[in-house]
C-alpha cells in the first residue's frame, strides 16, 4: 500500500498528544468534583464502571481517528478490478456482391451500420480493428480503442472486386499479430534475409484459446478467389483465434447490373459455416438490418481481473467512521456519557 499524500501521515503524532492531554483534562475534573467530598451527588458523577467496560469505547474512538488519519493521506493500494478487453477485427467482404439490395438500403451499408453502432457500444479497453477484403486482403484500421477513428475506417469501405474469403482472414491474424506486439515491435534495422527472419510456425492450441482476440468476417460467403478459406479458417484455429462469420445477404439472392452485365448473386452459408466450425466460432445469417445489429450483442470478449492501483481512500474514511460511531454509542450506552 502507498499513499498520494504522504506528508498527512505526519499528522498520527497528533494522536497520542491529544489523548495525554484528554488524561489532563479528566484528572483536573475528578480533582474538582473531588472537592465536594463524600456527597452523593459526587459519588453519581465519580463513579464509573469498572473493567472491560470503561476502555472498549475509548480504545474504539483511537482506532477510528487512527484510520481517519490514515484516510487523509489517500492510501491506494493494487486492486483486481473486473474489465471486459479484447481484440475485434472487423473483416468486411468489399467484393462486389456487396452492392446488392437484398439487405436495405444494400448489404455493404447495413453491414457498415451494424458494426458503428457495435463499436459505439464497446468500452474504451476493447481495441477494434477494421479489414476489407476482395480478391486480396487490407488493414484498413490498425487496433485502437479510438472509436471515432474506427468510424472513419468504416465508413470508407466500398463494394469493389472478387472475393477472397482467405485474403481476408489473413489479414484480419496479421492485424491481430500487429496489435499483440506492439508499435514498436519492428521498428529495428536487420541484415537478416526473409527467409531468415520470418516467423515459425505457430503450434496448434484448442480451439478459441486465444480468447481475447476474435475476428467478425462479414461476407455472403461467395468465394470466387484462391487461396483455400478452409486453410486459411485452420491456420486462425491453430492460433487459437474464432472467427464469427455473418451472412450478409438472404438465399433467394438478388441480381446486380454490373457495367451492363447482370450478375446473379446469393448468399453462400455453407461456406460461412465450414470456416466458424473450423475455428469454433459461430455463424449468424443476418436477413435484416435489425437482426444484423443483435447479432453483434452474441459475440463475447473476455472478462478478466486487471489489477490497478487504485484509490481507497474511501474505505479507510468509511471504517473510521463506523469506529467513531460504535466508540461513542458503546461510551454513551456503558458510561452515560462521551468519553
């Protein structure tokens, strides 16, 4: 335990000189109630209970101004305090099924909708990370915890190219390994080649080990560029990280006219569903915009004990009061008076 004001400790001598000059005081009483002799009136006055009785109240009254004193120091001390933390990344299909209007106003708007109001809910020790993918895969938004900048990030996103399911999970671990290390993490000069500087990899762990850090992959799953997504989906779990697939879109489908050309497009959930199994996430088909935004209120960050120095002032101040309170209750109740 510390204290922020160190120098109010001082003020404990304090104590002890006021209870030697309290013992003054009550020897100068009794010598002159003493002068009135053997009346009774003075006997009433003198008379006090004997043993335990007489010294609970004041012994209860010093240990409550004690903490008091102590309380005005401002101790604090290292508490394990609850906090919910984590890692998001947000992975957006950008392709251009995205444009489809089988979700109101199109699937990318009420997928961008969705996830601002997500991030508006998210407490300050979650950090968010945005990624879209098409037929390759871009941190668009590093992890940060700055909601606002987040926001931008997603309301830049717009319908594009192909789809590569892969291309985006790749870079939604990439973001997440970026976070994990550090912004400093490979700000250093090496000589080394490639070859010798990549990564080894990984060992597998259980699936969803890694619980802090999770992927949100929205897509309508129709996945038209190599590489493989079941690879990809089996690198995240051998990491230990879920991916939460969305289904963006509804089975009947809808048909876009690309530069003249229509283009049939439906929502693939066998797909979406192969890679959550993968990496024991969970898959949500989201036919609306309203049942797209509950979704996000399924998905769990971790609950962890964060240990932070912390202020406790108010304990100490509350215990001395209840020890000022019960030492003069017990001092009225036993000897009639304070004291």
């Amino acid at each position: 335990m510390s204290f922020i004001w160190p120098p109010m400790l001082l003020t404990v001598a304090l104590i002890p000189i006021g209870v030697l000059l309290y013992r003054i005081l009550d020897r100068r009483r009794h010598r002159r109630l003493a002068t009135y002799g053997g009346s009774g009136l003075a006997q009433g006055i003198t008379r006090r209970p004997a043993g335990v009785r007489s010294r609970v109240p004041v012994a209860l009254i010093l240990v409550g101004l004690t903490v008091m004193t102590l309380a005005m120091a401002r101790p604090q001390a290292v508490v394990s305090l609850p906090r919910e933390e984590g890692t998001v990344i947000l992975a957006f299909d950008v392709s251009g099924s995205m444009a489809a209007t089988d979700l109101t106003p199109t699937r990318m708007d009420a997928a961008k909708a969705a996830a601002k109001d997500f991030v508006a809910r998210q407490p300050s020790s979650v950090t968010i990370g945005v990624v879209a993918f098409s037929d390759s895969g871009i941190s668009v938004q590093t992890p940060t915890n700055d909601q606002a900048t987040v926001v931008s990030a997603i309301d830049r996103l717009a319908p594009q190219r192909g789809t590569s399911l892969a291309q985006g999970i790749d870079a939604s671990l990439k973001a997440i390994a970026v976070a994990e290390a550090g912004p400093y993490a490979n700000n250093y000069y090496s000589n080394a080649s490639p070859a010798q500087s990549a990564a080894p990899t990984p060992t597998p762990v259980p699936a969803g080990y890694h619980a802090p850090a999770v992927i949100v992959l929205l897509s309508d799953g129709e996945n038209n560029e190599n590489p493989d997504p079941a690879a990809a989906a089996q690198t995240a779990a051998d990491q230990g990280v879920r991916i939460y697939t969305v289904g963006i879109g509804s089975a009947a489908g809808a048909t876009l006219d690309i530069n003249g050309f229509k283009v049939f497009t439906q929502l693939d959930q066998a797909m979406l569903q192969q890679v959550s199994a993968v990496t024991g996430g969970t898959y949500y088909g989201a036919t609306d915009a309203q049942q797209l935004r509950s979704i996000y209120d399924n998905l769990d960050t971790q609950l962890v004990l964060q240990p932070q120095l912390t202020e406790i002032t108010a304990v100490f101040a509350g215990f001395g009061v209840l020890m000022l309170l019960s030492g003069a209750l017990a001092s009225l109740a036993w000897l009639g008076r304070m004291p």
